[in-house]
C-alpha cells in the first residue's frame, strides 16, 4: 500500500454496515485517519434489509425458560417463528447450551439491565449523529404500535411490558378504537394496542448507511472492497491486513465490525467468539394499497410491518441455518400471510424478497470491547436485531475507548472475553 505521509493513527474497519460506517465516520471525527473494508459494496448486508426500526424497547433477552420445550418445533416446523435447519442443528450445539444458560433467571435480569442500558441512551445518540450530517428527517416522527388480538396475548407479553416499566421506558395503552384511529388500515379484530413512541423507523435504512458513507469520504474516508484473508501481527498488535486479491493494509489499530461474518475473522486471530447467523428475511410491498405511518408488530404473530425505502416492508421470523445455506423464502412467505391478518387491505405488488444475516449471540447483548488477545484490536458485533437501534451509540462507545475517552457506563457486559 506505500507508505503514508500522515501521522495519524490509522484504523481499519472490517465491515461496512450501518456499525461499521458510523464507528469509521465518528473515529475520522476524533482525528483518526480510517480505512474501511468490506467484502461486498457498502450497506448490502444486513443494513440492507433490515427492519429500519429503532426498536429501543426490544433489548430483552430472546432465552427464555420456556425456551427449551419449543426447540423441537423450531427443528421440525419449517414455518414456526424460529426455525433451525435439521442438517444444521449439530453444528450450532455449543451455542444453544450458551443460549439456554442465558435464560437463568439472574442472568436474564443482568442482560436486561446490560441492553437496557444501552437503549436508554440510543435514539438521543443517533439523533445527534443525523444532525452532524444534517439528516434528522431520516427518523419518523411516528413510533410503533404493538398489537393484541386477545386479553391472553396481552397477558403473554406481560413480562416485557414489565420489565419496560422497571427500567423506565415509555409506552401507552391502546383501546381497539385508538388502535383504528391512529391507523385505519389495521384490522378491527384486537384486542388492544402499546404505543412504543420512541420507537422510530428509519426512511431507508440502506441510504442511511450511504449518508454516513458519504460524509466519511467527503472528509477524506477511504473504502477498499476486499475480503480478508488474514492477519499480520508483530508484537501482539495486527500490522497488515491480508486481502484475498493479494493486497496488503498496514493499520495501527483495526476494528472487527463485520456483523456475521465477524467470527470467521475473530478465528483468523485465535480469539473465537460464539457468534451465528440468525437469517432474516424481508418483503418490500411497493404498491400495497394501503398507508401507514407507524411501524407495528404483533408479538403473538411474530411480524413487524415498517413503512420504509418508499413502501411497506414485512419481516420477522429468525432462521438458523449458517452462512452458506440458500435462502429459504417460505419465511417471508409466512410473515406476509400474518400481516395480512393484521392488514386486511395489504395487497402484495411490485414486491421484492430480500434474506440477510443478522450477528446473533446467544446472551443477545453485543460485543463492544477491545481485544482480550490482541493489543491494537476492537470488536463491535453481535448486535442482532438491533443494529441501526445500538449504531450510533456503539460508534460512540468504541471512539471513546480507542481515544481513551472515560466512559460513563460499566462496560464489562459487552466484553469480548465474558463467554
């Protein structure tokens, strides 16, 4: 790569996603001099197709002690909420003893209280990132409404709406009527409704990767599209990074950011984490005969609806099936037919299906943390369904480490190194 004639500390950032983009964006803001990476164009991933929700009020843990009596039907029942491929249930063995472990009761309660700290401060830490690029109008003004079609799904969901109250997150009880009012298009059989209104949705979440992109180059950004291959390291310190094309990248300091795929590059340094893939799949409507201006979800149906990229787009269910699989668009299939449910009017035109893989971790709180085993590295993965949601405040969180800024949060529940 040559030699560099500036003296910053230069960084490279695997992964160009919504946390990839804006960590490189907000480390260039602190004086860093950054080079970002990525195997595929910028945004295409799970940045691409996700949900385009800022979901603040979503950070419980998916274990649950019930969870284990339902593994069977997520093996056998192609069309559940969850779906575990038989062929590949063998190899995600050890991630669902980890994942199980997490349902213990105290354990459950600290992981609440680790994503609950996280969602307190993520809507305010994304606002104030938009406005640095001039782009608050990205975020809905309108939140998101969670629907009931019956006294016992209300009460189903009791234990998320308690734990909201005990960390002190804002929701409002809906009427059926209030439900109607707020969005004619819903169906008039619920029960009733949750308001979520700090629950935004974002206008395109793909353009908004693109916004935060193109600030980072028009600041002197670089964005190389490559696949690594390795590692060089002196010192207990990555010094060059291998590419598949035979390019090399001398760095200072790196930062492992590249969602799913993350883990096969956390091998490559000898430091695995117990990362999967949960595969998602969406359904872009761009004529769907109806409008909408909250997001909704429907806990019991186990689908989202968001208007976003300029339709609405139907998603929800998890498939564990690895990286290499093909994509199974049955899922977005079944998501569909629910929303219909919800949707009466919803008509299926001018439609697109999209797969993606989100970073799972089996306690679902994020890695934000320096290396345990390497000097100058740093990870930000695992964020699941939550990425654009954590985005700005783990851009944020990873500057302050990397320019040893203090920061105001205990920060050990998001360690590399606590599995």
């Amino acid at each position: 790569m040559g030699m560099r004639e500036d003296k910053k500390t230069r960084v490279a950032v695997l992964g160009a996603g919504i946390i990839g983009t804006t960590i490189a964006y907000e480390l260039q803001k602190r004086g860093k001099s950054v080079v970002l990476i990525d195997r595929n164009e910028p945004g295409r991933g799970a940045s691409f197709g996700n949900m385009a929700s800022i979901a603040v009020t979503e950070f419980l843990p998916s274990s649950r002690p019930s969870i284990l009596s339902q593994i069977p039907k997520w093996v056998f029942d192609p069309e559940g909420p969850v779906s575990i491929r038989p062929a590949y249930l063998p190899r995600m063995a050890f991630w669902l003893v980890r994942f199980l472990k997490a349902a213990r009761p105290k354990t459950m309660e600290a992981l609440s209280a680790a994503g609950a700290a996280l969602c307190h401060r993520a809507l305010t830490d994304l606002q104030s990132m938009l406005d640095g690029i001039d782009n608050r109008d990205a975020l809905s003004s309108e939140g998101c409404i969670s629907l009931y079609g019956s006294k016992a799904e209300l009460d189903n969901d009791n234990d998320h709406i308690s734990t909201l109250e005990r960390y002190g997150f804002d929701y409002r009880i809906l009427s059926a009527k209030d439900v109607k009012d707020l969005e004619p298009a819903i169906t008039d059989h619920i029960h009733c409704g949750l308001l979520f209104p700090d629950n935004k949705s974002v206008s395109d979440p793909y353009l908004l990767v693109q916004k935060f992109l193109a600030a980072f180059l028009a600041n002197g950004g670089e964005v190389l599209k490559g696949e690594v291959t390795g590692f060089r390291k002196t010192d207990d310190q990555i010094r060059f990074i291998q590419l598949a094309d035979g390019r090399t990248v001398a760095v200072d300091e790196a930062v492992l950011s590249a969602g799913a795929y993350t883990g096969r590059l956390s091998k490559l340094l000898g430091e695995p984490i117990p990362l999967e893939t949960e595969r998602g799949y969406h359904t872009q409507i761009m004529k769907p005969n109806i409008s909408l201006r909250h997001s909704i979800i429907w806990p019991a149906r186990a689908f989202m609806v968001t208007p976003t990229a300029g339709g609405i787009r139907v998603g929800g269910t998890v498939e564990m099936a690895g990286l290499d699989a093909a994509p199974d668009y049955r899922r977005s299939k079944i998501t569909v037919r629910h929303a219909k449910e919800a949707l009466p009017e919803l008509t299926v035109e001018d439609a697109t299906e999209w797969m993606g893989h989100r970073p799972a971790l089996p306690d679902t709180v994020p890695i934000i943390s320096p290396s345990a085993k390497v000097k100058n590295l740093f990870y930000a993965t695992g964020h699941g369904h939550l990425g654009v949601t954590y985005s700005a405040t783990t851009a944020q969180l990873i500057a302050d480490m990397m320019t040893n800024i203090p920061i105001g949060m205990d920060m050990t529940p998001y360690r590399v190194d606590r599995f």
